[in-house]
C-alpha cells in the first residue's frame, strides 16, 4: 500500500490477525475510530478457547498522518508461543506481550513515538 491511506471508516475493522503456532491465542490490531479521520489503533489478544481477553490496548492514534498509519500498522509475530510483537515497516519493536498474563515485556516510549514521527 503505497500513498496516504483512507482514514475515514464508520465502524471498527480488523487490521490484521495472527494465531500463536498452537492456535491457543490469537492476536488482532484493530481500527478503531476515534473523532473526525482519525484512528485508534489497538492490540487485542485473547484465549480463543474460553474467549478471555488478556490484553486490549492502544498502540498509537492516528494525527491523519501517514507515519502514524506506518507506525500502528505494522506487522505482527509470535515470538514464541506465549509472546506476540508489533514491529513497524522499518524493523522497529513497538510492543513485546506475554499473551498468557498481559504483561508487556517491552514497549516503545511515547518520545521515541513522536521523535520517529516527525523525522
């Protein structure tokens, strides 16, 4: 997808979806719309036997600015069977997150967010 993307969507969407190696979890970035063209975009994983969420967070808003989109976006990898990353198109990790508790591992700070967006 090259160029600015389209950021006005009336409802949530799936952005992309990954199952762990043993389908025990699966993770989800979501679009949610936040106010007039902008998005949330968030990581939601859950146990797909009893349908428990263990994590549901904001990874970043959109300013409709594409390197907001680049950022939130990114590509999403089960590090092991119990970790999931967000990694964003130029090899940055944005989140790391145990999928059995929730806890986060490791996540970009909010500096490192805007100081990259504004390059």
């Amino acid at each position: 997808m090259k160029g600015r993307p389209e950021l006005i969507i009336e409802a949530e969407k799936i952005y992309i979806t990954k199952k762990n190696p043993n389908g025990m979890f699966v993770a989800r970035i979501i679009q949610i719309p936040k106010e007039e063209e902008k998005l949330d975009f968030v990581l939601v994983i859950q146990n797909r036997k009893n349908k428990q969420i263990t994590y549901k967070e904001v990874l970043v808003t959109t300013d409709n600015d594409y390197y907001s989109f680049r950022l939130a976006r990114g590509n999403l990898e089960w590090e092991s069977l119990n970790a999931v990353s967000v990694w964003d198109s130029l090899g940055h990790k944005l989140v790391e997150v145990a999928a059995l508790t929730g806890r986060e591992n490791y996540r970009i700070s909010d500096e490192h967010c805007s100081a990259y967006r504004e390059k």
